[in-house]
C-alpha cells in the first residue's frame, strides 16, 4: 500500500500542460469577473446622467455590488470548503453572469442597486475560490508568479471593460455593458467538466478514482494502483471549525492584519475603479480621455501583479508588498497635482500596479498562509472583511466629490490607506504561515536524508 501526500505532490511538481490548463480555466473565470466589477464604473457618468442622481447617491449604487461581494466572500469561500470549489465557482459564475445583465434592465436607481447586490455575491465568491484553486495546484517554486499571472485577468478584464465602454456606451447607451456581461454563464458546463476538484476535498469523499486521474495529471510519471491511499500532512488536518483554524497555531493577529490590509487596500482599488473616470472628467479631461485613464490603471495592475508575482517567488513576499504599499501611497498622492500628462499617465500606470497589482500579490501570500483544507476560508474571510472597505470607497469618495473639495485632496484620502497597509503587512509574523513550515519541513528532511547512516 503506497500512502501518497498530495500537498507534497502538488508542492514538487513540475509545470506541465495540467498547471496550463488549471491557470487557463481560473484566469478567463477572473477576466469575466473583473469585467462584471469594472462596467458599474465605466458606466457611472452615463447613470447619473440617465438616473439624474448625485454623486453620493451614485457611490452608493456602486457600493451595493461591493456589499454583496462581502457576503459572498465569506459566505462562499467557506462553503466552498464543504460542497467543493468546483461547484461553488459554477454558483458564482451563474449569479455574476445574470444579475450583471439583469442591471443592465434596471429603470430606478433602486432595482439597479438590487441587482447588483446579487451579482456581488457572485463576483466575491468566486475570488476566494480561484485563488485557493490555483495556489493548490500550482508547484511551489512559482506559485506567487502562477497565482498573480492568474489573477492579472481580474485587470484584464478591467480593460475589456474599458475598451468596450466607449464604443457601446455611445452607440447603444450604458445599458449594452451589462448585458454583454451575462455571456459567461455559457462557461458553466465546460467548468464542471475541466476544472479539477480541491484534493483535500476529494480526501474527504473518498473520491478515490478522481484523485489518481489528478495525481497522473500533476505527475505524468504516477502510475495508478488500486492500492494506492491519499492523505494530508498532519499539519494540515483541520480539527474543529474552520473559521476557528484561522486563529490556531499562532495565526490570530496575523489573520487580523491581513483582514487590515485587505480593507485598506480593497478601499484603494476600488475608489480608483469606481471615481478615477469622473474625477478625471472633472479635471478637464474628455470621456474619451478619462476612459483612456481607466485603461492605463489597469494594463498597470497587469505589470503590478505579474511583477509583484515574479519578484515574491525572488525576494520575500511579505517585504516586496511593503514596498508596493509604500509606492501607492506615493503615486497615488501625486495624482491630484498638476503635471504633464505623460507624466500623469504614468502616475496612474504606477498607481494601477500598485494597488490592484499589490490586491493580488496580497491574494497570493493570504493563499500561501494557510494551510490547504481552509485556505478558502482564510482568503474568504480576509476578502470579505477587506470588502467592507470596497464598500465605503465609492460612499467616502462620492461625498468628497460632491463637496467639491480641491483635486488633491480627493487623492490623498484615497492615498491614506496605503501606509496603513503597508504597517500591517509588515506586522504579519510569517514564521506562522503553512508555506514558511512547508520549506521548514522540506529542510528538516533533506537534512536528515544527508546525515551519514
């Protein structure tokens, strides 16, 4: 009998068309569902217009999705942990796809805000799951690079959204950008069949026919045995609840600062996504223009994300986002002075990648802290507590925009949270973190194996 730990398995992999296809399958899921967040801030100058409400009221609007986010994120990640990622990102895709659209038939200000609520319990749902799927699957020495190359769609999709916004919104009015949203739900079927099921849930079930077909997949040199046990390090066994599994083994106050940072940092991104374009509009600039911003901040969260990933499988990646922290706060500072508008451009380039591109470095290092079986419920909870800071963005910003404040000042509110941030990664105590025991253990064994019999 061969007892096989699918942690180690996945651990030393090496990338094959398996990693491949895992990252195709969860950065389309990300590209849909950063189109479905971005459209309500592309959209928002033509709303208010066509709705006739203030700013303030349009914040809240806005807010109602990142409302529903929370609720999904904690709700649905933990879920997820019990039914299964797969069916769980299928649920999420479904809700996204159809209350997005469903938005775009809204008449009043009200049932726009109703919908939205409902497709934010999609769109944060599935965060939590893409990202556990994806840091499980993917081996460890480039998991950072992996994870953050997949979640560089969510930016993508950002763009998309901005791409498709000037054209659509011109020809056919803002209403045509939400019901282009509701294309994915076709993606549900092909989900079901190709994307693979969580192993530590597949232990769990006794699924033992699933779990060869993946381990051959991970490991083209694994020949199956009917013999064959799957098991978990015991590290990694989860005793109890698993929400209570957060703050065991001395991950409390470094759950509590990732809850920090995610707030901190979700406030930033999406206070940019919801007010960049009208802030933009106010200076002067033509919606043509403004748009053109929006698309610059987030072809600067793909760069942001990618090299963020890229230097935290280098460097230590918990001090590669202080640093990135660090230059938000500066960029976006900078933003509400005048300058050249090359030099603007780049500002909201650097801003890009260092708030939505820091968003999903800090998505990465959540994943990489807890242990497999509740790594859905850690990134859940850390992203549902952060949307509360989603949520008061668009509220905060509106009324700073609607007391028409200086430029700068605008900017700076939204600079703020970034050296808060910033204090809290630095606070987290690594030495508790499943990947940190994951290199211990690998040390202690390859040290042992080196020891003279």
């Amino acid at each position: 009998m061969r007892q096989i730990d699918v942690h180690k398995l996945a651990d030393e992999a090496r990338l094959n068309r398996f990693h491949v296809g895992v990252l195709f399958w969860c950065a389309l899921i990300i590209i849909c569902d950063g189109y479905d967040l971005a459209v309500a801030g592309i959209a928002l100058p033509s709303i208010m217009k066509e709705m006739g409400v203030t700013a303030q009221d349009a914040g809240f609007m806005v807010s109602s999705a990142l409302f529903g986010m929370m609720f999904g994120a904690i709700f649905l990640g933990t879920v997820a942990d019990k039914i299964g990622r797969r069916k769980t990102i299928a649920i999420c895709i479904g809700l996204f796809s159809v209350f997005t659209a469903a938005a775009g038939l809204a008449s009043s200000p009200y049932t726009f805000s109703a919908f939205r609520f409902l497709a934010g319990l999609g769109i944060g749902g599935v965060m939590p799951n893409v990202v556990a799927q994806m840091t499980e699957y993917s081996p460890r020495k480039i998991r950072s690079t992996m994870v953050t190359l997949m979640f560089s769609g969510y930016a993508v999709g950002g763009m998309l959204a901005a791409l498709m916004g000037k054209g659509m919104i011109e020809a056919y009015g803002w209403s045509s950008v939400f019901i282009a949203a509701g294309v994915p739900v076709v993606l549900i079927p092909f989900i079901l069949k190709y994307l693979p099921e969580s192993m530590p849930f597949l232990i769990k079930q006794q699924r033992l026919d699933e779990l060869k077909a993946i381990a051959a997949r991970i490991e083209p040199g694994y020949r199956p045995d009917k013999n064959d046990q799957f098991a978990l390090p015991p590290r990694d066994k989860v005793e109890g609840a698993p929400i209570a599994r957060l703050f065991q083994d001395g991950r409390g106050f470094s759950t509590a600062m990732f809850w920090v940072a995610f707030f901190m940092c979700l406030f930033m991104v999406y206070a940019l996504s919801s007010w960049l374009t009208k802030l933009m509009a106010s200076a002067g600039f033509s919606l043509g223009s403004a748009l053109a911003f929006v698309l610059v901040l987030n072809l600067g969260g793909v760069v942001g994300a990618i090299g963020g990933g890229w230097l935290a499988d280098r460097f230590h990646i918990k001090y590669v986002l202080v640093a990135m922290y660090v230059l938000a706060a500066v960029s976006i500072t900078l933003l509400g002075y005048k300058v050249p508008v090359e030099a603007l451009y780049l500002l909201v380039g650097l801003a890009g990648a260092s708030t939505i591109g820091t968003q999903i470095v800090t998505y990465a290092y959540a994943g990489q802290f807890y242990p497999m079986p509740v790594r859905s419920t850690g990134i859940g909870w850390a992203s549902g507590v952060g949307r509360s800071g989603a949520i008061l963005a668009p509220i905060v910003i509106g009324t700073l925009v609607g007391m028409a404040l200086p430029l700068e000042r605008n900017f700076l509110a939204i600079a703020i949270p970034a050296v808060i941030a910033a204090l809290a990664v630095s606070l987290i105590k690594h030495d508790r973190s499943a990947s940190w025991r994951d290199k211990r253990a690998a040390s202690v064994l390859r040290d042992a194996a080196t020891v003279p019999k």
